[in-house]
C-alpha cells in the first residue's frame, strides 16, 4: 500500500496552514538558521543511501550521463517555464495580501519558486519511485519532516496559500509511485541498491542547495534516476 506520498503531501499542508498562523510570532533568525538544518539533513539522508550502492562505477556513470543528458536538454530551464506558465493560474487561485505591484510581482514569483521546489524535487521524485518498487516509506517520511518546517517558514511570508501546494504534489508522488510498482518485476536488489545510491547524490546535492553552499542543478540530474537502473542492469550483464 502506498502511504508515502499521502503522508508528504499532509505535512506540507499542515506545514502551511501552521506557519501561516504563527508568522507575526515566529524570529527572524529562526526564518535563516533552519533552511542550514534541513540542508544537513538532507545530506545525510543522501549519504546513508549512497552507501546502499552496489556497483559504484554504475552509481558515478548514472549521476553523470543523466546530468550531462540534463544539461543537455535544458531540463532545469524547462522545469522553470512550466513555473512560469503557471504563474499565471496562481494568480487566479492566490491573491497576493500585498500592496503595490512590485511586491505582487516578488510574491508570485516566490511562490511559483515554491511549487517547483516540493513538486519537482528530486528527493521527491525518488521516494515516490522507491516507495512504489520496495514499499519502503522511508525516504519520504523523512521528507515529511524537512517539509512541515520548510512550508511554515515559506508560509510566514506567503500565508495560507503554501498548504494549496500539497494537492500538486500528492498528485505527481502518487503518480511516480504508483507507476514504479509497475517497473518492480523488472529490476533485482542489486538494480535497486544502485538507483538508491543514485538517489542519495541528488539528496546530498540537494542539501548542498538548501544551504546556499552551492547551488547545483538538481534538476538536471533528474535523468540519472531513469538511467541507474538500466546502466546496473547492463553493467551486471557484462561485468
């Protein structure tokens, strides 16, 4: 049974109905320490994952074909004109408690950079797909944990419409998930070992993102999950 998604998507809700409520009460400084906590975070769930490896050439190759193939086709700028287009429904839907038009603009742009962090993350994209092939809830129960934090600090600035986001990305999560069940038959431990690991360098780069260290384009490296699998596959056959 797939709960992983469902209980992702209740965080980010009560997230931001909860930061909502709180905004006027909740420091400054609190607001620009904990994004550092949950980027630390974030990194040692990648690492925990990255030593599930199996095959460590397949792990390194898969990382870098699939952000070269990124690179490539402009998958991260893509991600973002989608966000872009949307802006355009979330003005619909969210009316900005903003006076002038210059911070209506800042307003909707904060929040479509939002939408694209908790629907399009990797971490996102691979719990759903590791829940859907091992029924293992993990990955995204630790998520769960980062995001009720992350969408209340997002919702003292923005308000109540950060919970709306929960409906998009339950939808995507349920998706993924329910479409890696179908890909289960195919793979063996050692297919799923590798594309965990995988997994855990987008994790781990995400958490380097987080913290404003370096901000790498996590998704461009989206493709080296659909490739891990293959790549251990054929690495398995002839080596």
């Amino acid at each position: 049974m797939i709960i992983g998604p469902y209980i992702n998507g209740s965080a980010v809700f009560l997230g931001g109905i909860a930061g909502a409520l709180v905004s006027t009460r909740l420091p400054e400084r609190v607001r620009l320490s904990m994004p550092l906590i949950f980027g630390a975070a974030s990194m040692c769930m990648g690492i925990v994952l990255v030593m599930k490896v199996a095959h460590m050439p397949v792990m390194v190759l898969s990382v870098i074909l699939g952000a070269l193939l990124g690179e490539l086709v402009y998958l991260e700028k893509g991600i973002g004109k989608l966000g872009g287009k949307a802006k355009g429904l979330v003005e619909l839907l969210v009316k900005p408690a903003v006076g002038d038009a210059a911070s209506q603009a800042t307003y909707l742009q904060n929040y479509v950079s939002i939408i694209v962090l908790f629907c399009a993350s990797g971490t996102g994209i691979f719990g759903s797909m590791h829940e859907g092939m091992t029924g293992d809830t993990s990955v995204l129960i630790a998520k769960s944990f980062l995001d009720i934090f992350t969408a209340a600090i997002f919702a003292t600035s923005l308000g109540f419409a950060v919970a709306i986001i929960a409906v998009p990305q339950l939808i995507i999560q349920l998706l993924l998930a329910y479409g890696a069940v179908h890909i289960l038959p195919l793979t063996t431990p050692a297919m799923q070992a590798d594309f965990s690991a995988v997994g855990g360098v987008l994790m781990f780069a995400t958490g380097f993102r987080i913290c404003g260290i370096k901000l790498f384009p996590v998704a461009n490296m989206i493709p080296a999950l659909i490739l891990a699998m293959p790549v251990s596959s054929i690495w398995t056959h002839f080596f």
